[in-house]
C-alpha cells in the first residue's frame, strides 16, 4: 500500500484525496490556513532540507523545524524536503 505524505507537515495518508481534503497545522500561510500538499518525492532513509541541508530522518521531523536559511530570512519558516 502506497503513503502519501505532506510536504508540509509529513503526516502520512493512504490517498491523495484524504492528504488533500484536510487543513494542514503546518501550512506556510499559517496554521490551519490551507490544505495539506503532497509530497511528491520518494520515501527515503533520510530526508534534506532544500534551504540548508539538514537531514532528518523522517519527513515530519524536517518540516517540524524552523530553518536558518529561509528564504523569509532566518528561522521565518519551516524546512522543506528537496525532492
């Protein structure tokens, strides 16, 4: 069975159209301010942020912290997975 994950907040469904049809606590216009968004890269071991590097080992790990090279300016947003 294949998991969709957020790429905001790397909660796990097990359909896009469930992912999509709740609001996302992490979403960058705030929380609970829109809809999740699919991830659309690839289950891994270990997941990168795009802005600094910084790996994790789980989606939700990642995008749970603020990231020092924002493109908002440091620790204005979230990190983000690279695909």
């Amino acid at each position: 069975m294949a998991n969709y994950n957020c790429e905001y907040c790397g909660t796990k469904y097990s359909s896009v159209s469930s992912l999509t049809s709740g609001s996302c606590m992490r979403h960058p216009n705030g929380s609970h301010k829109g809809k999740h968004k699919l991830y659309e890269g690839s289950e891994k071991s270990q997941y990168v942020c795009k802005h600094c590097g910084t790996k994790y080992s789980s989606l939700s790990s990642l995008t749970s912290g603020s990231c020092m090279r924002h493109p908002n300016g440091s620790h204005k947003g979230k990190h983000a997975p690279a695909l």
